[in-house]
C-alpha cells in the first residue's frame, strides 16, 4: 500500500539519536533548546517552546493568553479536531468560521461578517486560529488587521506548514500573529516522532508557555512571591502540566530540520507533476499559490458530484493506493453536535469534505508510485 504521508529517515537522523541514548541526558539536556534555536533561525521567532505534541502547544498557547470559561475560540471546520479541542480544554466555547472554497482556508469574508454580527451581539472571540491548511498560508495580512480591529489574539496552527512562506515573511515569525504553532508528527513535515512547538515573540507569553510544560514549577528567584531559603527552591504559583520533549525526540527534530529545503523541493516536484497528470481527470486541483511558498504537506483533489467519493476512496484502497481524507468537518464530530451544531451549518466546508481526496504525498514517493496513484485514480473515476 502506498500511503498518503510518510517519513523520510536518514542514517544520520539514526545516529543522532543513538548518539543521544549514549549521551548524559535522555530528557532535559540540551538538545531541547538547541531545537527552538533551530526553530527560531528558520522563522524569525524571538522564542519557540518545545513541547511533546502541536495538541500540547495550542492548549499552552490558549491557556498563554488567557483563555478560560466564558471565552471563545474561533477556528475552520477543516482542521484537525485539535484546533478546536484546545479550547474545550480551557473551558471555552468554541465556533467556527467557514472556509474560501479556492483555498481552502479561512474564509475572509466569512470572518468580517461574523465579527460584524458577533461585535453587536457582544459575543467576539478572545482568540482565533487560522490554519494553514497543507501548508498554504491563510492571508495573515487581512487577519492581522481584523484581529487589531476587534481586539482579539491570533494563534496560526503551522502543523502543515514549517517552511511555508508568506509574503516574504517565514510562517512562525510572528509578524502577523501572537503564537504560531508547529507539529512535529510523522506525516507533517519534519517529524521528532511525537513533538510540537509553539513560536512567539512575546517574551512573557515565551515564559508563561515554558512554566505551563513543566508543572508550572518557576526557577527564577526574581519571579518568586516569597523569599527564597536556599538555590534548591521553586515556586508554583499557577498549574502547569509534563508536556516536555525528550531529547532523543528534539534530536530527531533537529537532524531533520537539515534536510527541510530537500523535503520541500521534493514536495514542490511532486505536486507540480500531479497538476500536469491530473489535467485530462476530472477533478480540481489545489489552486496555484500567490505570492507565497507552501510546504506541501497534503495534495488534495475534489472529485466533481457524479463521481460519488466513498466509492472512489474504497476503489483506491483496493488498487494499493492509501488515499484519505482530510478532514471531517469537526463541527458534525458527535461531541460538536452535542454543543448544539448541525450539518449545514457551514456549507461550504461541508461541500468540500463531500469531495475532498488526499492523494499520496511524501518526499520517497518514487514518480513511478505517483504515475500508479494517477493511473488509479483515472481507473476509479471511469
Ligand atoms: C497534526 C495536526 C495537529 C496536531 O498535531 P500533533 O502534533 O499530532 O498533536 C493540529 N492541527 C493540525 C491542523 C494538524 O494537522
């Protein structure tokens, strides 16, 4: 079976992380910060926090800023059920913002006329998060302005999208927003097996984050409420959670990140040959990208309406081929129903899950595999 996301691992990637296993510290070494420094070169971030998850990172970044009961969080229906749950897990409402049909993102217009609608009705959102869904940016620049206009924090979920550019500006440099998060699974773009990262460069939110991944437990004496006895004290002053990284994890990470240009160059190869062998199928490709670099991490097709997309899913599977589909809208998820959503709420997220088919893309995708993909494909669409 081809898969629809896979991992590249290197030899050197190998012996990195056995070097680690021979080294002093399996977990807070120092390994952890030499990865955010690493993460911050490719952004332009001030600060990044390493954590074991990109779920791990959104929850610190919404409890960062302050989210809790009463709040809302905005995000897409087309996400992972992370870019909402995080909210859940603060006690805060979440709702969501239909997409653009052409990109896939969020849709801009949609967002003006909801924070129209919210601001008379005194139900604004404290945070919205924008995902760069595959890896294409949303337009920072338009959200950045809405979000000064009715004041609330922007957190980007990057989990598609290290290496993406926007307008010159890397995703993760913080220009347009408060907190950008990345992920770090094997799928994405560079894995650390399990990991994630959130980028800011807010010094305070920077610290905030950092306590809230290790128990809240704070070590530096000029913070501290009370007189300290002795170098042995800490203080919790607030929770905070075990959310670290390892070092074997930041090593992996960090021996990737070397090879994230070859991964994207191979992601960009790939998708420019899909576009020219899908054009005879009938099925629309991604959009072309404007002014920006995406890192590629899915290739989506939408299948017209007379081709019913269970059927081509199932047909793929038996071909050899591990097509998916990203995502279920997560407001028809059985627990979002629950709070009150329905189908049709947000019918153009809903049009595209209807249509919707990830295509293998990975950077060992031989262009052998991708021809039998295309074959495929043209096989269960006849
Ligand atoms: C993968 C993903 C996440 C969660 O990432 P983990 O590192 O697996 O926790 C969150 N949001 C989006 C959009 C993702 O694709």
């Amino acid at each position: 079976m081809i898969p629809y996301g896979r991992q590249h691992i290197s030899e050197a990637d190998i012996e990195a992380v056995v070097d680690v296993l021979r080294s002093d510290f399996l977990t807070q070494g120092p390994a952890v910060p030499a990865f955010e420094r690493a993460m911050c070169e490719l952004t332009g971030a001030t600060y990044g926090v390493a954590v074991n998850s990109a779920t791990s990172a959104l929850h610190i970044a919404c409890m960062a800023l302050g989210l809790g009961p009463g709040d809302r969080l905005w995000t897409v229906p087309i996400t992972f059920l992370a870019s909402a749950n995080c909210a859940r897990y603060c006690g805060a409402d979440v709702d969501f913002v239909d997409i653009d049909p052409a990109t896939r993102n969020i849709g801009i217009e949609a967002l003006t006329k909801k924070l129209e609608l919210a601001e008379r009705q005194n139900s604004l959102p404290k945070i919205l998060v924008p995902v760069h869904f595959t890896g294409r940016p949303c337009d920072m620049a338009q959200i950045r302005e809405l979000s000064k206009r009715y004041g609330f924090f922007v957190i980007e979920d990057a989990s598609h999208a290290v290496g993406s550019i926007y307008q010159g500006s890397p995703i993760g440099s913080g220009r347009y927003s408060d907190i950008t998060v990345f992920s770090f699974h094997p799928v994405k773009i560079v894995t650390s097996a399990e990991g994630g990262m959130a980028m800011t460069n807010d010094a305070e939110l920077a610290h905030r984050m950092e306590l809230l991944r290790s128990h809240g437990m704070e070590r530096d004496p000029s913070r501290f409420q009370d007189p300290a006895e002795g170098s042995w004290v800490y203080e919790m002053q607030s929770i905070g959670f075990n959310y670290r990284l390892t070092d074997l994890h930041a090593t992996l990470g960090m021996s990737q990140l070397r090879r994230l240009e070859d991964f994207i160059a191979r992601r960009e190869a790939l998708v420019a040959r899909y576009d020219a062998l899908l054009k005879s199928l009938p099925v629309t490709c991604p959009a072309p990208l404007a002014d920006m670099r995406s890192a590629w991490h899915l290739y989506v097709v939408e299948l017209e309406t007379n081709h019913p997309r269970a059927a081509v899913f199932e047909a793929m599977r038996k071909a050899g081929v591990g097509v998916a589909v990203h995502y279920i809208p997560v407001h028809l998820q059985p627990y979002y129903r629950d709070l009150g959503f329905r189908a049709g709420d947000y019918p153009r997220s809903e049009h595209y899950y209807a249509r919707a088919l990830t295509l293998p893309l990975y950077p060992d995708l031989s262009d052998a595999q991708q021809e039998t993909v295309v074959r495929a494909l043209g096989e269960a669409l006849a």
